[in-house]
C-alpha cells in the first residue's frame, strides 16, 4: 500500500472517531475502524475517479452520513 493510501485511512479513522464521538456513539475496536477506512478510502478514490473531485472531500461526505 502506498503512503499516501495509508495516510489517508489514518485520516478517515481520525474522521470516524470524531463523528462517532460528536454522535455519542461508542467507538468501534481499532480493527473495524480499520476495515471502515479502507473502504471508505477505495469508495472515495472510485469516486474521484469518477467525478474528478478531491479524495479528501469526498471521504468526509461518507463519514458525514453516518449520522443517517
């Protein structure tokens, strides 16, 4: 896996912690918070690739719909 990949699920596991907490949700076991950044990451990167828009933007609009 690339760096830039692996920061990017960092980041996405940063994100869901954060929205996990602002919902006062319990936080997932580190293992499936991996497993939800990794395929937020390849969803947003689909995406991207589809729509040219950034990676990083999208991964936050997924994350954001955890609240639905």
């Amino acid at each position: 896996m690339g760096f830039l990949k692996q920061q990017q699920e960092r980041l996405a596991i940063r994100f869901l912690k954060w929205q996990y907490q602002k919902l006062g949700k319990p936080i997932p076991p580190a293992d499936e918070l991996k497993r939800r950044a990794t395929t937020i990451v390849d969803e947003a990167h689909r995406i991207a690739r589809e729509r040219g828009q950034n990676v990083i933007s999208i991964m936050k609009a997924l994350i954001g719909d955890l609240k639905k």
